[in-house]
C-alpha cells in the first residue's frame, strides 16, 4: 500500500510518515501543494494524506483538480481548520474523510483503512480492471501502465477494456469487433491488427498474445 502524504509542518510531516511507516505503508512526503500534483499525475496511490494549508498550491485546489480529472483515490483531509463549514467544504471537494489537528494518530490509522476500504469497493462497483499493471478505469476512461498514464485512442481503449473484461479468455476477431461497433463507422479488414499493433506499442510487445486463427488473449492474468 502506497501513501501520498502532503504536509508542509516539518515535525507534524515527520511524525506522520514514522508512524504510516510503522503501520506498513510505504510513503511519499512532500511538503508543496505542486509537488503534490506532479507526484499524482505520474503515480497511483492507495490513499492521500493531505494538509489543506500548503505553499504553491492549496490542498483544496488540489483536491479540486485530482477529482476533476476523475481521479478517485482516497484522501484524508488533515485540517487545523474546525469550523462546521470548513468540514463541509472540504468533503464538498471530494474528500473521503477529515480529520482535526491534533488527532489521534490510531485514529488516522483507522480513517485510512475504512477510506482504502471504501475506495476499493467503489472502484470494483465501478468496473474497474487491473491486470498485470495495467490498470483500467471505464467511468474516467483512464489507463494506467504500472501506475503511469497511457494515453489511448477511443478504439484502442475499447478492445483493451473487452480483452481485459475478459482476461484469461481468448477473444475472438468478431467478439472484438463487437466491442469496437458502435464508434460510427465500418471496421475495416485490417482495423483491429492496427489497433492491437499500437497497443502492444503502447503497453508493451507481449502483454497481447496472438493465438493464431482464434483470436487474442491478454498474457498475465491479475
Ligand atoms: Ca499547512
């Protein structure tokens, strides 16, 4: 399990990452809000531990941006801010939790784990897939390689997501131009060679196994 934590108190910062440390996660401290989204857009976290006052960017604009790109990883609010809108305004953002200064670290603990929990129920709920470090989400239309994003096309997207729904089985030409119909036109002959080709670029040369006059598999199941 991987942590992002932000928080630009160096004592408060250290504590914290000790003690998430202690419980088993490995943790990213940084002590900037930009920081911060850099590190989110090139990583993928189980949970976000984020301060709301920071230097560059502020752990609310942050928020805003993370959920605005249909980015659902976990976040703990960890506020000295107590006041009932305060809260409010923070979970209006998209936060899974909040938590008070000073708070009790078994506590944090606790939130963490309910707000991990929570978060993969949704992303299965969600039809998320994940396999082999391929991860895809169909409601953000976002694919991950190992935790960085790929950029794919429309079609590209669509065969990976009916090779992945069904990973471990062989998909056959006409189950994948299936999935593929419906994108307004034709599929040509030689489409879906074309799309697997930039595909296997993509994701890598072995990931998507040709079985040859049955059809394609994905290698590396879960
Ligand atoms: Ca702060």
């Amino acid at each position: 399990m991987r942590v992002l934590l932000v928080e630009d108190d160096r004592s408060l910062g250290e504590t914290l990452q000790s003690w998430l440390q202690l419980d088993g996660y490995a943790v990213d401290w940084v002590m900037r809000g930009d920081l911060a989204d850099t590190a989110l857009r090139t990583h993928s976290y189980d949970c976000v531990v984020l301060d709301r006052g920071l230097p560059r960017l502020s752990g609310d604009s942050l928020l805003a941006t993370l959920r605005a790109h249909g980015n659902a990883v976990p976040v703990l609010i960890v506020t000295a801010r107590d006041t009932l809108a305060d809260r409010i305004a923070g979970l209006d953002l998209g936060a899974d939790d909040y938590l008070v200064k000073p708070f009790d670290l078994e506590e944090l603990s606790a939130r963490m784990r309910a707000a991990i929990r929570r978060g993969t129920q949704q992303a299965q709920a969600a039809g998320e897939s994940h396999v082999d470090g391929v991860r895809l989400d169909p409601a953000a239309k976002r694919v991950t390689l190992h935790g960085e994003p790929i950029t794919l096309t429309a079609r590209e997207f669509a065969i990976l997501h009916a090779l992945m729904r069904n990973s471990g089985r062989i998909l056959t030409r006409s189950q994948i131009e299936e999935a593929l119909y419906g994108w307004g036109d034709e599929v040509e002959s030689n489409a879906i060679e074309v799309h697997i080709h930039h595909l296997r670029k993509k994701l890598g040369a072995e990931r998507i196994v040709t079985r040859r006059n049955l059809g394609y598999t994905l290698r590396g199941d879960r």
